[in-house]
C-alpha cells in the first residue's frame, strides 16, 4: 500500500512540474493530463485486482 502512495505521489508531482515549468500548448498539457490519468486509474485498478492482467492485450 505504501508503494501505491509513494508512485501517485511521484506521479503527481512530475504531472505538477511539467505543467508549470514546461512551456507547451495548453491543448497538449490537457491531451498529457488525460493520458497520465487514464494510465494511472488503469494502473490502479490493475493493483487492486479489479482489472484483470493487461500482459494479453495485443495492438494489432
């Protein structure tokens, strides 16, 4: 559980550093938000045992 804390307070805190200190579009900072959160909730939910292993989704 502890380790859960540690890598969404990481997380958290490179998703702040890049917002205020890199200069980039607003579109894409909002495009980079969604798809750190949508990568986190997956992340999340796959811990928790509430998804199943993501190791057999194949792309293409």
């Amino acid at each position: 559980m502890l380790q859960i804390i540690v890598v969404l307070i990481v997380v958290g805190v490179l998703l702040w550093l890049v917002n205020n200190y890199i200069p980039m579009d607003g579109k894409i900072k909002n495009i980079l938000n969604i798809v750190v959160v949508i990568i986190v909730v997956l992340w999340l939910l796959q811990a928790f045992g509430l998804l199943g292993s993501l190791g057999g989704v194949h792309v293409g």
